[in-house]
C-alpha cells in the first residue's frame, strides 16, 4: 500500500525571490548613496529653487506662466515655463516634503536610470565586478549634472529610447516596440528640452534603417514591406509628438534659440566646451576609450546602427559639457548590446580573466523588479512628509549650505524689504538669482539663469557689469536697482564698497548686500 505524499509547499524566500533582482539591489546603493551625497552638493544649482517657484505659481494659479514676473530687467517680457510639466511634479514634492523631497525624487529618477543600465549589463553576461566597475565609470562620466532639475528626465528617458531602438534592430523585440516612441515624446517634450536630443538620435538611427536596408532582424508578423512603413509612422508621428503641448512651436523655436546662442558658453558652465584635463574630461573620456574598444572588436560580426550613436553625443559633449552625461548613458546601453559580440572578452578570458558569463546573465526585469524600488521610495517619501526627522531618509536633512548660498544676506535682504517694500529692484549675481526668487519673492531680480529670457543682449549687458562694476552708476530709470546683493569676493563688492553712492546694509564671507543711497 502507498501513502501519497502531500506536495510540499514553496519557502517564502522564493517568493521573495520572484520580486527581488539584481537591478532592484542596485537601485538601492544607489538611492542611499545618492541622498547621502546629495544632502547639499545636490543643492548648489540655482535652477533647482527657480523651477520649483515656477510650478508653484502655475498649480496655484491653475494658469501657465506666459510673461515674466520675477526680474525687474525684464518686466512682463515674453517668457514661457518649457519645462511646466516637470516643474509642476517638483511644486508637488516640494509642498509635501520641501527641499528633501526634491533631493529624493532626483535621486529616485538617477537611482532607476543606472539600475536598469546594470540591468543592461548583466542580462549581456557581464560579471558582478566589472560590472560594477563600468557602471561607476557611466555614473562618474555624468555626476557633475546630478541636479534636481527637469533635465534629469532626459538623463532617464534617453537610454530608455535607445535601449528600445537596439532591441528592434537586435531582433529581441517586435518593430512595433517603435510605436511607444512617440508617446514617450510627448511626456518628454513637456518636462525637458533634451527631447531634442532624443528625437535627432531616434532621426539619426531610424533614417539610417530606411537608407541602408531595413535589418532582417526587424521582425514583425506578416508583409515585411510593412517594416519600412512602421519606421517611417514611428518617425512621423515622433516629430508630431514635438508639438503636443500647451506652446505648440514655440516651445522648439526656445530650444533652438538656446543651442546657437553664442554667449552661453562664455556665462555657464555646463554650456562651455569640455575642459582637457578636468575630472569630467577624464572621466568622458576613459568611457569613450571603453566603448570605442568594444566597436572595433565588433564590427567583424556585424555592425549595428544604434552603436554609432554615442560617437554623436561623444561630439556634443566636447563642444558643451552638460551633454557628457547623455554620451554616458547611450554608451552605456551600446557597450551592452556590443559585449556578446566583441571578441574582448576572449581576450580577457586567454589571459586569466574572465568578463563574461551566461550562466551569471540576470534575467529580464519585468514590473515586479520595479515594486521593491517603487516601495522604498513610498517609504522614504512619507517619512519626510510626516516631519520625522531622521538622519538620510528623514526631514531636514537637505540643506542650503550656508557658505555657497547667500543665506544670511538674503535674511537681511527681507527685513530691509519688510521696511521699505518700495525698495524691490535687487541687482545680483547670476548665481544667486534662483535663490532669490525662491527666497525672497517680494523682491524683483537683475538677472537669474533663465537665458532665453534675457537672451544675447542681456547676458552681454551683465557680463559688462561683472567685468566693469563701474558701470552699475549708469544704470537708470527701471533699470536702475536700489540694492545689490553680490559675492562677497568679486569685483563689484570691491567697487561698490568704495562707491560713495552706496551704503553696505549686510556683509559675510559668503555675500554681501548694498542700498544705494539716495541722490
């Protein structure tokens, strides 16, 4: 007589198991090592504090910004809020969870960029360690831009794009995949400019598909003269996506206008060509030298289109530096597609080494690898949102570091204007204008980084000023400022110091605040 045996039941850890993945490990260093950075490096960028004012206005009025109302130099001038959607979302997390929640969602949008390039590596076979290491080289190439800005969404959404182009063009998915392009524009269009970018890679790599042949690897179900008609409505439609917003071709006409103004470069930094030598150089270019590696040893199997397409961001980050961060990405995901068919790893296998390993390929990530992530970031989010303040995920732990930021200045900036509130036009650095819009809104600024505002001609005019403080005298009428507030180190301090038409109200090592005096 037999017994049947009950079926025993799986463990629980393997449950576990079915929602955890490697790329969900890897978002979790990352997210804690970006807070524990970022609690006030992530914070020395102007813009961060200007967006977010911004989007203030916009949800609480329920009106987009068309006119400008935070400098006095430009005064109900034309100026439209690009990146509305974007600031909106920082507006939200700034009003449950202020500057924590905007250093969190920053890290949480970097955090899930890098986790699934990982992702990209180990599913090409790519030991634990090199993976490791090629992932810090991508992070290191682009940390200088880890701000919480709306840019960071390009950061995340570019690879996302490219990874789908090398998937079509591998054959690993369907040519319909293409089809998700365009909606992914239109979110992208509304919150950053970078969709520019995005929709010359996906020009670039689709045009070359129609021009040369479509792939046989572009595979769809019936009539293959099918392929080139999808490609060409993919293409079409991403185009159309451009315009799917509250500005319709304005909104292109100000990224334009961005990218050939020839005073950017000379003003901020991230628009200045690659400096040779520096630590983002370095860094770039280490990565360059990797992915240029893997595409010679490539080719002989099969050149790809999409692995090109880093050597064009490669070109756009030497000429300005703030695209280092988007070659980094894209080298990313071609360095992936090219590891199985570059013939380095056996080279490294012949001498000892091994960089390669199917066996260790982690397996694809789905949306349960996301879940784990997704909870995290609920947690932390709803601890600063309650006030606990815990060291890391906790409120208060971001802060303005006193000695960038003109914290105290700007203290005795608004107890001046709570006593003479007619006293509104502030002449500032450019550095200290986002945070003065953000911290001190009843005054109105000189100039601030909004650049398509002030356009060519009043960059030229500020970049006078900086170099011939002099001329601040002949500033007149609306033009005119009543207080300055500058770098306590810079020539305009010298200058306005020994001015006698100006009195010093407040001074640290940090800035220094000037009331003209009246005539």
């Amino acid at each position: 007589m037999t017994t049947a045996t009950a079926p025993q039941s799986k463990p629980r850890r393997s449950r576990f198991r079915n929602w955890w993945t490697p790329s969900a490990g890897f978002f979790i260093v990352l997210l804690i090592g970006l807070l524990w950075a970022g609690r006030s490096k992530m914070l020395r960028d102007p813009g961060t504090m200007w967006h977010t004012v911004v989007g203030q206005r916009i949800c609480i009025t329920g009106r987009l910004i068309q006119t400008d109302s935070f400098s006095f130099t430009q005064q109900g001038q034309t100026w439209i809020a690009q990146q509305w959607l974007g600031e909106c979302v920082m507006a939200l997390v700034h009003r449950v969870a202020g500057l924590d929640g905007l250093v969190l969602l920053a890290a949480a949008i970097l955090a899930g960029a890098f986790a699934f390039l990982a992702g990209r590596f180990m599913r090409a076979g790519l030991q634990w360690p090199a993976t490791i290491i090629l992932l810090g080289l991508v992070i290191a190439a682009g940390s200088y831009h880890f701000i919480p800005r709306p840019h960071l969404i390009s950061i995340f959404l570019l690879p996302l794009a490219m990874a789908w182009l090398c998937d079509v063009e591998a054959g690993r998915t369907s040519a319909r995949r293409l089809l998700w392009l365009p909606p992914l524009f239109v979110l992208w269009t509304n919150v950053h400019g970078g969709a520019l970018g995005g929709i010359a890679t996906v020009f670039v790599v689709q045009m070359a598909w129609l021009l040369r042949g479509v792939p046989e690897k572009l595979s769809i179900a019936g009539d293959p003269r099918v392929r080139p008609m999808l490609i060409a409505t993919s293409l079409s439609l991403t185009f159309v996506a451009v315009l799917l917003n509250p500005y319709g071709t304005a909104l292109p006409r100000v990224w334009l206008s961005l990218m050939h103004s020839e005073l950017l470069p000379r003003i901020m930094i991230e628009h200045a060509p690659l400096k040779f030598l520096s630590t983002e150089s370095v860094m770039i270019l280490t990565l360059a030298a990797v992915y240029l590696a893997l595409l010679a040893t490539s080719w002989r199997r099969g050149l790809r289109v999409t692995w090109f397409v880093p050597m064009i961001w490669l070109v756009l980050a030497c000429s300005r530096v703030r695209h280092g961060p988007l070659f980094a990405v894209t080298a990313a995901v071609a360095i992936a597609d090219m590891l199985p068919h570059s013939t380095l790893p056996a080279i490294f296998a012949r001498s000892g080494g091994a960089l390669l390993n199917p066996v260790l390929a982690a397996k694809a990530t789905g949306l349960r690898g996301a879940a784990i992530p997704a909870l995290m970031v609920t947690l932390i989010f709803g601890v600063q949102a309650t006030g606990v303040r815990v060291p890391l995920i906790g409120a208060g732990w971001c802060r303005l570091d006193p000695t960038y930021w003109p914290v105290e200045a700007t203290e005795a900036l608004r107890e001046h204007l709570a006593a003479q509130p007619k006293d509104r036009r502030v002449f500032n650095d450019m550095l200290f204008g986002g945070y003065l819009i953000y911290n001190a809104p009843e005054a109105r600024v000189y100039i601030d980084d909004r650049c398509e505002l002030y356009r060519d001609v009043g960059l030229s005019r500020y970049l006078e000023l900086r170099e011939h403080p002099e001329r601040i005298e002949g500033l007149t009428g609306s033009d005119a400022p009543q207080l300055a507030l500058v770098q306590s180190r810079s020539p305009m301090t010298r200058y306005l110091t020994s001015s006698p038409h100006w009195s010093t109200l407040h001074q640290d090592p940090t800035a220094t605040l000037f009331l003209r005096k009246p005539q």
